[in-house]
C-alpha cells in the first residue's frame, strides 16, 4: 500500500474517532444540560403562569419530550445543519445563528493569543539562548507570575488598567482615552488585546511555550545533522525551523482546549461579545438548544485541532503512519 | 474578597464596553438583564418593559401628573352602558418601515392577544373585550364582555404592526419580529445585539425625540454601574442607572454630576413560610419567628432606606391600614412563646414531639444581598432555639424549586406589582401564586368579597381588613418596601420617570454637551 493511501486510511480512522468522540460528548452536554433543575420555562414565565399556557410552552420549546428521545431528535436534525433555535437568548433564532458569530470571535482571540504567544516565545528563546544559571533568576519568578489561572491574571490586569483610566479621566476632563475604553460596538479591537494578553499571561501558557521552544531549539542546535550542515557550509534556520514544526504544532493543539476554557471566562470579565458569553449566560436562562449548540462548536474545535495535528505530523514524519498513527 | 475583586474589575470592563467617541448625542443606559423579547407581548422583565416604551406606543398613556392622555388615539368615548369604547385615532402616523398605522393594526393587536394559540403571561389583560372593529380608517370600536367603570384605562397595551405578521394572528415567543421590532414609537432599532441594544430617533414621530440614539448594554455588575454614572459628567460613562442601589445613593446625594430621582415601582420584600412545612403550619411558630428578626438593622445594613411592613401593602397604597402596627423585634417574647408552645431545647434546637425547628432556607442567587441577610437571619433565629439550613441555587433552579416544586421551608423575595397590589393570587388558597399552600378560610371570604364587589370604598375597606388579618396570621413575614432611587446625570434636562414603565415621557428628555 502506498504512503498516500495509508496516510488517508489513517486519517479516516481518526476522523470517525472524532466524529464518535463529538456525539458522545453531544449526548452528555444535552442530557447534563435538560437534566439541570429548572428549565427555559421557568427562567422566563412569571410566577403563577397557568399551567395550560405553561404546557403549550413546554410544547412550543420541544421540552415535553424526555430528554433521550429530545437527543435522537436533536442529532437527526444536526446531521442535517439544523441545531434547532435558541428558547430564551434570542428566542426563534436559529442556534448557529446566534453561536457561529460568537464563537468565530472567542477562536479568533484564542488562535491569535496562541500565535502571539508562539511568536513571543520563539523571539525570546532566540534572544535568551541556552539556559544559564544567570537566566534562572529571571525565568524562575516569571514561571511563578504567570503560573497564575488565566482570569486571575485578567482580574488583577483589569485593577491596574481600571486604575490607570481613572487616573486618565480626572487628568483629561472626563474624556475617555484613544488607548483604552473603546466599546465593543465601534469594533475596536482593544478589549481584545486586553483579553489576549491576560490568556497568554495567565494558565503558564507563555512559560510553557517559551520553555517547550527552548529547550527543541537547544536540542536542534546541539544535533549531529545541523553540525554536519554547518560543516557543509550551508544555512541551518530551514533545517531548525522544518524539525521544530511538528513539536510547536503538537504543543498548539494540545494547549487550544486549555485556551478556549480560559477564554469563557476572561470573555465575560472583559465583557466581549463571544462564545464565553454566550454559554454563561444561556446556561443561566436553561436555553439548552444554545447552550448544546455553542458546546458543539467549543468541541468541535478541539477534537478538529488534535486531528489537523494528527496529520500534518504524519505528513511530515513518515513513521506516525508506520505505527498506527 | 473576590466579590470585591470582581466587581472593581467589572468596572474597567464595562467601561470598555459603553464608553464612546465624544461627538455621538447618545443616552447610555445599562441594565442588570438583557431584555429578552422586544415583542411587546413576550416584554415580561423590567428590561424589555422599558425598552419597548421607546419602540411601541399605545392607545392611550399615563401622563405625568398620573392622568390618561391620548397617544395613538386622539379622542375616545365610552358607550353610555359601558359596554364598549370607541376610539379615534392618530392620523399620518408612520410604523418605522414606513408603512400606514391604521384601525386594522388596533384590531389586529386586540386578536392576535385574544388567539388562543398566542402563548403568554399577560393574556388575561385582554380577557375583557369581546370584540374590536375597525370604522374608516382611522377609527375602532371595542366592545366589552361586562360594563367596565373608566375602560380607556385598560388602553395601554402596546400597538403591533398588522403587516409585519404574514402568518395571521398566532404569534410566537419566537417570532423574528422579537428581535426586529417594527413600533410607532420614538426610537427605532438600530441594533439588537446578544448584550447590547441601540436605538436610533424616528424622525417621522409626531413629537421626535430629542436625544439622536440611545444605547443598552447589559452589564450585570450593580458596582460596575455606580462607577460608570461617576463619569457621567462627561463622555466616558452612562447618563442613567436604573436602579441605584440603596447604599450607593448617598455617594451622589450632593453630587455636582449626578441627580436622584425617585422610581416609584409598587414592590415589597417578604420572608415566605411554606405552610406545609412541620413546624411552620403553627402560627405560634411563625409570630415567634417573626420575633426574633430585626427588620430594620437587615434593612440599613443590607439594602438601604426603606418602611417597614405590616401586611401586603405599602405605605403609599390606598390599601394600607394605618391601625396595623407592624411588628419589633422582642427575643424575650418569641422564647415565651415558643415555650409556652411546648417547643423545648434541645442541644441548640427547639423540638416539639418528632417536630424539630431546623428548616430549609432557599434563596435565589441572584437576588440582591442575600447571603447577607441570611446570615443575619440565621443569627437572630439562632437565638430563639430555631436552625435554618442555607441552600442558594440560581434563578431557574430557584423558580422550578420554590415556586414550582415548593420544596422549601423558608425563602425571601420581592414582588412587584404594575399599578396597585392585587393579592388575590397570593394569599387566596387557590391562587395561582399562592406557592406557599396557604389556606385561610376568612382570607380567601374576604378576597373573594371584595373581588365580586363593584363598589370601590367597599373595595379598600375589605383590603384593609384584609391587612389586619394577614399582619395577624403571618403567611409571610412582610419585610420592607425599599426607596428606590435612579441615578441620572446632569446632563440630562426635561425628565421624568414614570412609574414603572420609566421612559414613557423619553422623548422629552434631552441630553446636553
């Protein structure tokens, strides 16, 4: 068999336990979130609503079924791309709808963070070099620093920024500053900013990759094949950056899920208009289909990530598919 | 601590969030929820209540001297029986697509309501009509199932576009009209987005605003609101705070940036007693209960000003029994009481034969300072031999569990009423909002005397009676109605809140540089 057809064989076989791995996930999601106590119902009729208009609304939001026969219902009718409409959030809106927008925005955060952090560590490795003792003492209390959960990071960032706009407003007659309150609605990227620096500070995110590119480039820089390429005279950055691809990419995809959970709630501190949100607060008002709808996207994404890595290190390292991969 | 924390952060954020470029003629509000529906049938929280104000007119309105005055009617008369009205209408009157407002929208709101595959709380406000048709164009008569005293009153119902509904009058929750509202009214929807909702003026409004737009962010954060109003003075905050809360107002009691304005919304807060719980079914347990609490130290410490309550009714309600003397606080008397009762201590605990005083306090989250109070609560119980047993869920939860499932010993929350207190469904043992299985017999005779009476000061006497009764028997400990108080900046001349709906006179209110 050729490497092609195993290389597609391969990555069918991780596309099915992918697909396997998101209606198993599906199915919990949907049933954790119609088993919670109170339902749309209640989150939006007044007390003392009749029971008869009660039962018709409990018919109207599909909420008289029970929940396992609700979920087959539900999984015939995403296979085809209908996820069904939101109940309370933005009632009669179909779910992608309202979710695609607000996840796009929460990926697009936690993609660049990831890419800004990437791009951060690889300059800080070149510049720092190999690790030293002298070095140490500058990494070590910054390994601590930003040790910190990513929304302790954004709370404490928010103190010193909120305390700098003060100190702005009084000084400047009340006019808010260019640099900082921007609203959301006038697309201004930087509540963004604010929000991706505290995911790169926050979780050991920036530690961790700058330590995982370190310690690859350290390695490259030390092999046999670059000293034999330096001995041939020729340049080494291709040969450094083709063997430290797969690695940064393995890393990337394992830290994405790690973002996207930080990322729900440092959205809602910087009060941005994303998936994070969202599911808080469809999950307040028990609008599962929402709520189902956004988890879907959030593991999706995960499961879509870990199988992009999957292959392009097959592509690129013949032996993954050798071994099964 | 992280309380703290949260909210001081909360504050940058949502500064980030409504503060705007400095040229924009924009009223910045924010509120505690996000409005829901704009359909102003399915409007059922206090956000999308205000909100439709600005977007949708009615019949008629509440002035601000509390007379009824003409909106999308211009005159009307009643029949001589009392049987029906007729009103006419506004003319050259523009829903915001452009199109005509006619009689046929009138009559089409009155049966869309009356669809009984129209699903929603507030239907039974349209029980009383029996028929509505148009004359012209620019005329309705509305006939009554019984002679109603003064029927324009019942006119505030808000107007929907007949157009806009292609499917007839079944209207759903889920209608897209919710989310793309098409009023009369004087602002129309620019943008309703998942926190945020602007609007911008209706040129066309037979009196256009003044203000160019107006913008709602949701912003949860009670803290994060009062620092926005302190910037209020010029662009970088917002120009109003729905509901101040009480121990925020003296910050802006002199301020040169800020005015207080009274909200006067009809609402009591109440410790309930569900009377299927052991031990609460017996009044010597409630009125000890009621003892021992210190309304007024939970009051100012916790929530601020407020009068304290001796039935169903405040102070400015024409039902109000001035002869009721609300109770005080008296640990002495509610361990006599309890003793005389044959509740004996045990181990910390009161228990009478296999009845023991520990009970199940469940309180909604959400709700304002309530771990505060409980825990000031469980500390004066404690006194009297009486354990409470906290249990905070959120606000659906809350909902199917209290109300719904009524598993529950004790809770505390607020009720809201439109205009007046109508406790019918409360205290009646068949009323639809009597969630705490309270059955008296000389209540439920008196609410239904006075429901069948057609005579109004025979009306007020059987609620104060009633107010004697329930100060008396204890369904609920009535606790405290609270001074509400909205912040509004100075930069806002020309306003007036109206009494629960809030923006009723908006398009008078004017917003200086």
């Amino acid at each position: 068999m050729s490497r092609a057809a195993r290389l597609a064989i391969a990555a069918l076989r991780r596309a099915a336990g992918g697909l396997l791995l998101l209606v198993g996930a599906t199915f919990v999601i949907y049933i954790t979130i119609r088993s919670a106590p109170g339902d749309a119902i209640d989150a939006i009729s007044p007390m003392g609503t009749p029971p008869d208009v009660k039962a018709r609304l409990m018919a109207e939001f599909g909420l008289d079924r029970d929940p396992f026969t609700g979920y087959l219902a539900w999984l015939v009718r995403s296979l085809t791309g209908d996820f069904g409409e939101s109940l309370v959030f933005s009632p009669g809106a179909p779910v992608m709808e309202v979710a695609l927008p607000a996840f796009g925005r929460t990926l697009l955060l936690s993609a660049s963070a990831l890419v800004v952090c990437l791009i951060l560590a690889v300059l800080a490795s070149l510049l720092l070099g190999e690790s030293s003792r002298r070095q140490q003492l500058l990494t070590g209390p910054l390994y601590v620093a930003t040790a910190a959960p990513s929304f302790v990071v954004a709370v404490v960032f928010a103190q010193v920024v909120n305390w700098a706009v003060n100190v702005y407003l009084v000084q400047n007659d009340y006019v808010p500053p260019m640099w900082y309150p921007i609203p959301i609605y006038t697309e201004s990227l930087m509540p963004y900013v604010f929000a991706g620096f505290a995911l790169i500070a926050g979780d050991g995110l920036f530690m961790d990759f700058f330590n995982a590119v370190r310690a690859e480039l350290t390695a490259l820089r030390n092999a046999q094949f670059i000293a034999a390429v330096k001995a041939k005279g020729a340049r080494t950055v291709g040969h450094i950056a083709r063997n430290m691809f797969m690695p940064l990419l393995s890393g990337y995809a394992a830290r994405l899920p790690i973002v996207l959970g930080g990322v729900v709630i440092v959205e809602y501190i910087f009060t941005l208009d994303g998936g994070g949100y969202l599911l808080l607060e469809a999950s307040r008002e028990r609008d599962f289909p929402v709520v189902v709808g956004i988890s879907v996207l959030f593991t999706a994404t995960i499961i879509g990530m870990n199988l992009l890595a999957d292959i392009v290190r097959a592509v690129i390292d013949p032996r993954e598919v050798a071994h099964g991969g | 601590m992280m309380n703290r924390l949260l909210s001081s952060l909360l504050v940058s954020c949502a500064l980030v969030a409504l503060a705007a470029p400095a040229d924009a003629q924009v009223f910045r509000y924010p509120e505690d929820a996000r409005p829901t529906s704009l359909l102003p049938f399915f409007a059922e929280d206090m956000s999308s209540v205000r909100m439709v104000e600005l977007i949708f007119d009615s019949l008629v309105i509440v002035n601000k001297r509390g007379d009824l005055e003409g909106s999308l009617a211009s005159s009307w008369t009643a029949d001589p029986d009392n049987m029906g009205i007729r009103f006419v209408l506004r003319e050259g009157v523009k829903w915001h697509d452009g199109r005509d407002f006619s009689a046929d929208d009138v009559v089409f709101t009155i049966q869309a309501a009356q669809n009984p595959k129209t699903v929603f709380n507030a239907k039974s406000k349209f029980g009383f009509i029996k028929d509505a048709s148009a004359e012209g164009q620019y005329g309705v008569h509305i006939t009554f199932n019984r002679p109603i005293n003064e029927p324009e009153r019942r006119f505030l119902f808000k107007i929907l576009p007949k157009h806009a509904f292609k499917k007839g009058t079944r209207i759903s929750r889920k209608d897209r009209f919710g989310r793309k509202p098409i009023g009369t009214g004087p602002y129309k929807v620019q943008k309703f987005g998942a926190r945020s909702v602007s609007l911008e003026v209706n040129p066309d409004y037979w009196a256009p605003a003044r203000i160019g737009e107006v913008l709602m962010q949701h912003t949860p954060d009670k803290s994060a609101q009062v620092s926005l109003l302190q910037y209020s003075g010029k662009q970088a905050g917002v120009q109003a705070v729905i509901f101040l809360p009480p121990k925020n107002v003296p910050i802006f009691e002199n301020s040169d940036q800020v005015t207080l304005e009274p909200y006067h919304t009809v609402s009591w807060w109440y410790m309930a007693y569900n009377h299927k719980s052991k031990g609460l079914n017996d009044p010597v347990v409630r009125d000890a209960i009621a003892l021992a609490i210190n309304r007024e130290e939970l009051l100012e410490a916790h929530l601020g000003r407020g009068d304290i309550l001796g039935g169903p009714f405040t102070e400015s309600s024409p039902f109000y029994n001035f002869e009721v003397e609300p109770r005080e606080q008296d640990i002495q008397r509610a361990n006599q009481m309890l003793d005389e009762a044959g509740y004996k201590k045990k181990g910390g605990v009161r228990r009478k034969g296999r009845t023991k005083l520990q009970f199940r306090f469940v309180m909604d989250k959400e709700l304002a300072s309530s771990q505060a109070l409980l825990l000031g609560i469980e500390a004066q119980l404690k006194k009297i031999g009486i354990r409470v047993k906290a249990q905070y869920v959120d606000h659906a939860r809350y909902r199917e569990q209290v109300f719904n499932r009524q598993k529950y010993d004790l809770t505390l929350n607020v009720w809201s009423f439109e205009e007046v207190e109508d406790v019918y469904p409360l205290f009646h043992s068949k009323g639809v909002m009597n969630f705490i299985n309270y059955n008296n017999s000389e209540v439920d005779n008196l609410l239904d005397t006075a429901k069948s009476t057609r005579d109004y000061k025979k009306y007020k006497e059987y609620m104060k009676q009633l107010h004697a009764v329930l100060n008396r028997d204890l369904p609920y400990y009535f606790l405290w109605s609270l001074d509400v108080y909205s912040g509004l900046s100075r930069q806002l001349k020309g306003t007036f809140i109206q009494p629960y709906y809030y923006f009723t006179s908006f398009e008078e209110w004017e917003l200086s540089p």
